[in-house]
C-alpha cells in the first residue's frame, strides 16, 4: 500500500486593506462675537486658521491667530486696507450699560 502525504491550506485568501478610518476633531472656527455686540476685555471674538481677520484697535492676537478684545467695549468690523479687521470701540467711563458676562 502506498502512503499520500496530503497537506491542507486555508480557503480564504487574505482581505484587502481600507485606506479609510481617520477623522480629525471639530475646530470650531468662526466668528464668536458679532458687530455691535458688547464684549468684555479678554473675550475671544474669532477663531481662525491664519489671518482671514487682523486685529484693529483694542483688539489682540493669539499664537494661533485668534482675536481677542483687549478692553470692555462694542465689536465692530471694517476694512483697513483692503484686509478686513476688527475693532473694539471703548465704552465710555461714565456708562451705565450692563456688560454681558459670558
């Protein structure tokens, strides 16, 4: 009687790999604070990749680009230019105007 040597291999070939399944966290860029609002001073007024916006008068810029308002005031918005900015208009001393807190 002869002996077979038989060896058995796996049915299924190998699956295929997906270039999907990455995601990168929401940014929530944008403006925060509109024209004519009424801000305190350290309230973040844009949040942005570069300088869509530049900062005007009473208004600082953070290490990635966001506007901030340096004192109480009123947001507006203009061009200077031809680049658009943002400015912070002082309230004055005397006024008796609620601040929103925020």
């Amino acid at each position: 009687m002869r002996r077979i040597d038989l060896q058995l291999f796996a049915h299924k070939k190998a699956g295929g790999s997906s270039r999907n399944g990455r995601d990168s966290n929401p940014k929530y860029l944008g403006i925060k604070r509109y024209g004519g609002q009424v801000v305190r001073a350290g309230t973040i007024l844009v949040r942005q990749r570069g300088t869509r916006f530049h900062p005007g008068k009473n208004v600082g810029r953070g290490g990635d680009d966001t506007l901030f308002a340096l004192v109480d005031g009123v947001v507006e918005f203009g061009t200077r230019g031809g680049r658009r900015v943002v400015h912070v208009k002082p309230l004055p001393e005397d006024a008796t105007a609620p601040v929103a807190a925020d």
